[in-house]
C-alpha cells in the first residue's frame, strides 16, 4: 500500500491578509508533502485561519471548533485541529482551554514553524505560538516556489506591509498584528516577477496600513508605496495593480500622482472613513475630519477621473447621536460608493472604546446599520448601471457560468460575465456593458461596427 499524501484543509475568516497567509500556510507545510484537501471532512489537517476585528468573527470561530468535534466523533476520523489568525493571537492558551478539539495554536507570525508545532502536537503537547517576532518577520516569509504557486489563478495578493501604529479606539489589529513593518522591494519585486512567470496577471499589494509603506528600496533608502508601484509596473506581462487597504492619513501627493500617471494601477479606492461626524472620528482617534476627508477624494478623483470608491464605516460607536448618524449618510452620499463594507460597533477588549460611556443599543445599531446599508446598495446599483453601453476592460479569470461564457472582473472589481470566443483566462479584453444583475455586469465584446471614438473608460492596456 503506498501512503497518500496528508490533506491540508485551511478555513479562512477576515481580511484578504488571511487569503495571503492561508497560501503561506500551505507553502510552509508543503515540503512535508501536505496536499490541498477538498474540504474539512477529508482533511488530516485543518486549520482555522482566525479573525478577531468584530464579536461574531470570533463567536464563529467557536462553533466551527464545535462542528469539528462533531465531525471528528461522528466519522471516526482524527485529524489535527490548529487555530491560526488573530484569534490564535489574541486569544492564545485560552482556546486550549475552552475548545478541547485543538491541537495547536499559532499566530500570524509563527506561521513558517507549522512543521515544528505539527510535530510537537503529533507527540501530543499543545504547542501555543503567539510569539511576536523580533528580527524582520518578512526574512521568514519564505518566497513561494514556483511550484507552489501554480494553478493560484490570475490574480494574486503580496503582502508589503504587516501591522498598525494608528491606534484607532475601536481597533485590535495594532494589538493583534503588531507594530507597522513593511517588506523590503526587492522581495516583493521578486515575489510578484515570480507570480507573473507562473500566470498571474494582477497583483493586489495587501497591508493593513498599505499606504504607509516604507520598505528599504535596492539604494537603501526608505521607499514609499508610489514608488514601489512605479517600479512593479515595469514587470511585463502584469496587467494591472491594487492596493488595499488604507487609511487617509497616509495618502499623499506621490500616491495620488501614481493614480494619474500608472495605466496599471486599477481606478479602485478602498478609503474607509468610518464615520462622518468630526466628533465621533476625533473618538475614533482617525485624526481628520469629514471635510478633509472629502476633499482628499476631490484630490484624487481629479488625479483619475473614472475612480471607484470603496470604504468602511462603523455605525453605533459609544456616543453616536442621531445627528453624528446623519453625518455619516451624508458623507456617504457626498463621497459616492462604488461599494463599501458596513459595520455595527463591536467593543473589543483591551481597546479604549470597549470602555467608553454611551455604548449604543443594541436596536438602534441595527435600524442604522439598516439605513446605511440601503444608501451604498443603492449607489452601488447605480454605479453599475452608469456602466451600460460603456466600453471597459475585463481580466478574464475564471468560466463562466453557461457553456460558451467567461468570467472577469471590470477594473472596478465588479465581476463580469461575458461571451469572448477565441478568448482564453487571463486575457484582459475590452468590451461593452450590456446589462446589469443582482452581483454582475454583463458584457460584450466590442464589435466592428461600433464608433472608433467610443469613450473610454480606463487607459489600461488590453492583450
Ligand atoms: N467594530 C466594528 N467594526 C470594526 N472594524 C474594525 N474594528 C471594529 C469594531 N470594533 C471595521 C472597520 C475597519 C474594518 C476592517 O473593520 O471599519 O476598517
Ligand atoms: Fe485598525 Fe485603524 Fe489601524 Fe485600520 S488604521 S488597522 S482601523 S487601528
């Protein structure tokens, strides 16, 4: 009988941070020969790649680990059970003791020392590993081998910035991931050149604090994010660039300019605002207002015209009014959302806010969470409606959903279904908006008889 391989099985929760470090994951386990497995039955590891920013994240957590023993009891089978992400982080030594089913617990800058941890949960100890790095915790992301990054698809994330020293009062990602460190370019050129050779497309740059960027560039100076995406967008055979996700503090003159000047960075923005009350952002600790908030979109909007924007917002903050809410939809309706991530305040422990008087009730974050909600779909649909007859190009991804149909994105990260014969995954094809459905555009290539001087929306080259 010859052994199969072991099955990893990862559950991710949360940012696209985790998305990222999922992938390290598998690559950290797969010189032991750790193959993906299709799903948490079959698996001989499953790891819970954990989110902490809200209540529930971790609550869901919880439940999966009940499912797990459930599974575990009902099967027979015993795979091992790790809890990784924030809540690892966190949480540490806890969740041994509240959830039995684990075997090991790691945080997001342990995640290179899975096969030593594995090893020490095979001899039946509980390793908890929540340490937080001291030398360069980039050294240790291990770049991935070629082999390990085929068949990921056509676009990827590279991590180039880890942490936060913002210190929003809501917030426990400057306690769970650290202080701000940023990768050096020359990794992160070698990463995404290495991405491109095995077919990948389109790079999103990921950090929880993206635009403070300032990673050692090859002349051993400081670069900034605009200069590293000057640089990454040399690499030929990269379509297009994203970067998420930042904060307006940190978006300057070099970073909007890149938005005018590179025809790779896609016209898509995610800039939370959080509220739109200056005395509730000043109890965020954002440090700026609603105004300047404003304005700096008119800055970049004027940079690239056809800019989507995206954001988050917190709604029910200890001490927020009607008035201070009636802000927030007016910012929101001033700004105008391509889309936008909503969210009702969940006091986290040990952050200043989980300790401020004029907690919201309960109802009342959800009636304006409600009316929030019902603002940024509705100039979501309109946004993809103001799209109809217009010409934009698609990166095609992945099948579509009929026969004959492909599916991309728009450089608005809309996804879009389209009919392209003779093209294949991975082109970038431009093509006219058809129609719009209740989560995709539709879309058409563009026809002979169509007007040369049809207007177009993005300068992007297309294949
Ligand atoms: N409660 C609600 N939303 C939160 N976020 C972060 N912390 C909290 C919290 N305690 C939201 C913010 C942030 C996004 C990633 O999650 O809007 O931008
Ligand atoms: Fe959290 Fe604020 Fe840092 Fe974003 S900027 S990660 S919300 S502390």
């Amino acid at each position: 009988m010859t052994a199969s391989p072991p099955k990893l099985f990862v559950k991710s929760y949360g940012c696209q941070m985790n998305v990222y470090d999922a992938e390290r994951m598998a690559d950290a386990l797969a010189p032991q020969g750790y193959v993906a497995a299709g799903s948490a039955e079959d698996a001989d590891l499953i790891i819970l790649n954990t989110c902490h920013i809200r209540e529930k994240a971790a609550e869901k957590v919880y439940s999966e680990l009940g499912r797990i023993r459930k599974m575990k009891q009902e099967t027979g089978r015993s795979p091992k059970v790790a809890v990784a992400g924030c809540v690892a982080q966190a949480e540490g030594a806890e969740i041994l003791k509240r959830a039995p089913v684990v075997d090991l617990v790691v945080g997001p800058q342990s995640y290179h020392r899975l096969p030593e941890l594995l090893r020490e949960a095979a001899e039946g100890r509980r390793p908890v590993d929540t340490e937080f790095a001291v030398e360069d915790k980039f050294d240790r992301l291990a770049a991935p081998a070629p082999k390990a990054i085929r068949g990921r698809g056509v676009t990827a994330f590279v991590t180039v910035q880890e942490g936060c020293d913002k210190f929003c009062t809501f917030c426990v990602v400057p306690y769970t991931r650290g202080a701000e460190s940023s990768r050096p370019v020359s990794q992160i050129v070698a990463e995404t050149e290495r991405l491109v050779a095995a077919g990948v497309r389109e790079v999103t740059l990921l950090g929880q604090n993206v635009d403070a960027y300032h990673g050692e560039g090859p002349d051993g100076r400081s670069w900034s994010l605009a200069r590293l995406m000057y640089e990454l967008a040399e690499i030929e055979g990269l379509a297009r660039l994203r970067y998420t996700t930042s904060h307006p503090r940190d978006m300057d003159d070099e970073l909007i300019a890149a938005h005018r000047d590179l025809a790779k960075l896609m016209p898509y923005l995610h800039l939370p605002v959080q509220s739109g009350s200056d005395r509730v952002l000043a109890a965020m600790n954002r440090k700026h207002t609603a105004d300047e908030y404003l304005r700096l979109i008119g800055r970049i909007r004027a940079a690239r015209l056809d800019l989507a924007l995206s954001g988050d917002f917190i709604v029910g903050f200890p001490g927020e009014t009607d008035a201070d809410f009636e802000a927030t939809l007016a910012i929101a309706r001033e700004a105008g959302y391509a889309s936008a991530f909503t969210f009702k305040y969940s006091p986290r422990p040990g952050t200043p806010a989980a300790d401020m008087d004029g907690q919201v009730p309960e109802p009342v974050k959800d009636e304006r969470l409600r009316r929030l909600q019902a603002l940024i779909a509705a100039q979501q649909a309109a946004f993809a409606r103001s799209l109809v007859g217009r010409r934009i190009d698609v990166l095609l991804d992945r099948p579509g959903r009929h026969p004959g149909q492909l599916a991309g994105r728009s450089p608005y990260l809309q996804p879009v279904q389209i009919v392209a014969p003779g093209a294949a995954i991975g082109d970038v094809v431009s093509a006219v908006v058809t129609d719009v459905g209740a989560n995709s555009l539709f879309a058409a290539l563009r026809t002979a008889a169509e007007r040369p001087d049809d207007m177009s929306m993005t300068p992007e080259a297309t294949a």
